[in-house]
C-alpha cells in the first residue's frame, strides 16, 4: 500500500497559510485591543470609526492600483515580500507613540493597511494558482482557517503579556503588548523568505490560458462586486465593536479589560472553523454558501448593541465570527472562479477596492450612528447585508 504524498500545491497551501498564521498573530493582536487603546489615547467613537474605516479604505481600494501593476510587472513575490514588512514593522511600532498620542497611532494602523494593500493581489493571486489544483473553496477555507488560528493566538497571547505585565497604567500595559507583537511577526517574514525560496515560481501551479482575450467585467462579477460592497458596507469593523464593549461591559464578570483580548480571540477560532466549512460549500454550491453565511451573521450586531448581557454579547461575537470565515474564504475564491489567470490580480484588486470603500462608508457611518442612535445603527447593519442576498442569487443563477 503506498503512502500518499501531499501534492506540491497543497504543501505551498499549507506554508503559505503558516505564513499567514504568524503574520495574523501580529496585526489580529493588535487589532483586539486597537479600539481600546485608541480611545485610551483620547479617540472618540466616531474618530474610532472614521480611522478603521479610511484604514479599510486605504488597504481595500489601493489594491486595485496594485493588482494592475502586478499583472503588468508578473513580480508577484517582491509585492508579497514588501507588503508584509510594511504590514508587519506598523504593529510594534505602535509602542512608541505616546500618551494621548492618537493621530500618531492612527497613521501607523493606515500605514499597516497599506502593508495588506501592497502584498494582498499578489498573495491572493499566487495562492490562487496553487488552489486551482486543489479545489479552491477547500484551499482558501485550509489557508483561512490557518489564518485564523493565528488570529486566535495573537490576542491570546496579548492575554498571556497583560498576565504577567500587572504593574503600571493600562496604557503602559498596552504598549507592552504591541511591542511583544514584533516577536511573531519576526517569525513572518522568516518563513516568508524560506516559502519564497521553496517556491519560486508558483505561477506554474496553473496552466497558461489559450485564451488571450482582454478582461471583461461579466455581468456575473459586477453583481457580485455589488453584493460584497454592500456586505462590507453593513459588516461593521471589530474597532467600534471592542470600544462599544469596553465602554459598557467593564467589570462585570466575564467581561473585563483582561479579558478583552479573549474575547476576540474567540471570534477568530469561529472564523477559522467557518472559513472551511464554508470553503467547502463554496466547492458544491457556488455563491450560494455566501447566502447561507449572510443569512446566519447578519444579526450579530443586534446582539452586540442591542441586548445588555454579556451571554448576547458572546453570541453576537459567534455570530460576527461566521461572517468573516466565510467572507475571507468565500470571496477569494469567487474570484478566483470568475476571472482568468492573467488578469486575477486586476481581478481581486477590483473586487477589494470597491470592497474598501464600501467598508469605509460603513464603518465612518455606523461609528457616527453609534453616538446618534444604536436602534438606527443596527437596522442599517443588518439591512445592508440582507439585501446582498439576492445579488448573490443573481450571480448563482448567471453561472
């Protein structure tokens, strides 16, 4: 009986998603205490969302600029490599700003964003070579699901830091968190250059076109470029959820500043189950797995905002966590389905800038409504991400 060898594809797959693995254990870390922290430094709620929003914005619709440039130049890792030592030299750097030090911190998380905008096309579009191989639902949801057991990690690990680091303010004691995050994120760009070095050319994974038509924007893609903008526009950013939190559940008894971290540490383990379940339903049913997930994470911030209880909180958390597992996974791999191997980076640099936008509107608006009125602010988050639905449907039926 032989033994069966995992295929070259799958093992890029799975090194690429350690990558990623520590690479999230940096900024998802940082990313669960960044409301906190940004308030602390003397953000308000609807500067909180302006800031998550234009990071959004920026790390979203600068991917369109580069995706173009990546399917003109072909240098895929150089773009991947310099992305991430952007992305990844931000988040430590975040110690240094001082007391009330905000504006300086906000130009650092852009900054990281802009990190994701660079490398993400070409990090997309590589893995999408190796994923044609392997089923790209599967491939996806396996690199998700990677991604985010180091989206659990990292604030997990934060949890571990603030255990030990008990001396000092709190502000003190955050600024000690971001600094331990450059450990991890060392770690990165190591397996980075041994993966870049394994795998030099992972374009050949997937087979030239005899196709050399130009790129057209089917109908099929614009109404899915629709559905995810207004998915984005209603799927509120983590920063206004932990602020919200912080702000009204401090001291209670599962929910308090040490905690915090946990608490989307949480999240993130849902998101990695849900990215491969759902990468799996990607691979039977098309985009109709997005109308499942839709369908399940739509409610969450009813639950967050909606309901004082820490119990509501924790499932409106879940349900928050579904919603990203399935967007990342989900939403790559549409892509990769729906647009030709020459032009996937212009692809997903299309879908992501219109993504980023719509991010950005929702975010600035939702942190807005959240000092105006939370009923308002919940019935426009919710409503955004149902009427994606039958967008999604329209692409399902257009296929």
């Amino acid at each position: 009986m032989k033994d069966k060898k995992i295929s070259r594809a799958m093992l890029f797959i799975i090194l690429f998603g350690i990558v990623s693995l520590f690479s999230d254990m940096t900024h998802e870390g940082a990313s669960s205490i960044r409301g906190a922290y940004l308030a602390l430094l003397g953000a308000s709620a609807g500067t909180i969302g302006f800031i998550s929003g234009l990071g959004e914005l920026v790390g979203y619709s600068m991917r369109y600029v580069f995706g173009k440039i990546t399917d003109k130049t072909r240098k895929y890792w150089p773009m991947v490599i310099f992305g991430y030592i952007l992305d990844i030299l931000a988040v430590p750097a975040l110690a240094l700003v001082g007391d009330k030090g905000w504006i300086a911190a906000s130009i650092l998380l852009v900054i990281q964003r802009m990190g994701k905008a660079i490398k993400k096309p070409a990090k997309d579009t590589i893995m999408s070579f190796a994923a044609s191989q392997e089923g790209v639902g599967k491939s996806f949801g396996i690199q998700e699901m990677l991604d985010q057991i180091g989206a659990f990690l990292g604030p997990f690990f934060l949890y571990l830091v603030m255990l030990f680091k008990t001396e000092g303010s709190t502000f003190e004691i955050y600024r000690t968190c971001f600094a331990f995050l450059a450990i991890p994120g060392f770690i990165t760009i190591l397996l980075l250059l041994f993966t870049k070095n394994k795998f030099p050319n992972p374009e050949s994974f997937e087979p030239e076109s005899k196709k050399e038509d130009a790129f057209v924007m089917k109908k099929s893609f614009v109404y899915y470029i629709v559905g995810i903008s207004l998915f984005a526009f209603g799927f509120m950013d983590y920063a206004l959820i932990i602020m919200h939190i912080s702000k009204s559940f401090a001291g209670l008894s599962l929910i308090n500043e040490e905690t915090l971290p946990l608490l989307y540490a949480g999240a993130m383990l849902v998101d990695a189950i849900a990215a491969l379940i759902f990468g799996h339903i990607y691979d039977k049913k098309g985009v109709k797995a997005l109308v499942i997930s839709t369908l399940i994470s739509a409610p969450f911030s009813l639950f967050i905002f909606g309901i004082k209880s820490e119990w509501a909180i924790l499932f409106g958390l879940v349900l928050w966590g579904v919603g990203m597992g399935a967007q990342e996974s989900i939403l790559k791999a549409a892509v990769t389905s729906m647009v030709p191997k020459k032009n996937r980076a212009s692809g997903y640099g299309i879908f992501e800038c219109s993504f980023g936008i719509f991010w950005f509107l929702g975010s600035w608006l939702l942190g807005v409504l959240y000092s105006v009125s939370i009923p308002l602010m919940i019935g426009i988050s919710i409503l955004a991400q149902v009427l994606a639905i039958p967008f999604y449907l329209s692409v399902s039926k257009l296929k």
